[in-house]
C-alpha cells in the first residue's frame, strides 16, 4: 500500500504499488474533498501488464475535468497529494474551460510515459 498525505480529504480504499496483482483492482481508491473526488482504477482488472486511469471530476462523475492514465504509481500519488493539497490552500482545483485564464492540470507527452503538471 502506498500512503496518501491528503489534507481535508476523505479516502476510499488504498493506493497499491503495480507488482500484485491481488491488489490491482477497477475500484482502487476513490478521494473526495469539497466538492472533487479523484477516482483511480486499474485495467484490465488483476493484471501486472494493465494501468492506472485517473479522474479528476466536480460533483458527479458525469462532470469529468481531467483524466490520464499510466502506469507509474508515484506520478498518481503526486498528482493525488498535488491536487488535493491546492484545494487545502484554497487555490482553484480545476480551470479547464476555454474562458479560463490559468490551466491548472496539463498533460505532456514524454515518449510512451504520460506525465502532469501544475501551473
């Protein structure tokens, strides 16, 4: 299990590592804080071979901001931490629409590697 540092926040389920499969579930951990929750998943369900999917939403999951995939646990546990920590400091959490001035999560292509940032 890997631990979540998230302030203000409510935790459902756990973060795993990708090296057992027994862990490796579609319903992974689900972090709801105000009005967000970042939903994390695995597939294909119980495969090493599978990725994290990642969703950021507002409300319900109908109302979907941001989501990537990867199979690098750290890079959701930091976007987890990054994200729920902006929330905690009052900052805006997701400015995704055209009339917005500031982008909070960007994605950029690193080869096959899909990475985020704040700005």
């Amino acid at each position: 299990m890997i631990p979540l540092r998230v302030p203000d926040g409510l935790v459902i389920g756990a973060l795993y590592a990708p090296d057992d499969a027994q862990f490796l579930e579609e319903d992974m951990v689900l972090v709801e804080f105000g009005a967000y929750g970042i939903n994390v998943s695995w597939h294909p369900e119980h495969e090493l071979a599978g990725e994290y999917f990642v969703t950021l939403y507002h409300g319900d999951w109908s109302n979907r901001l941001h989501s990537f995939a990867t199979s690098d646990a750290d890079l959701v546990k930091r976007f987890i931490e990054d994200t729920t920590r902006r929330f905690a400091s009052g900052r805006p959490v997701a400015a995704f629409t055209a009339a917005s001035d500031e982008t909070i999560v960007s994605q950029k292509i690193e080869g096959s590697r899909r990475a985020y940032e704040l700005v």
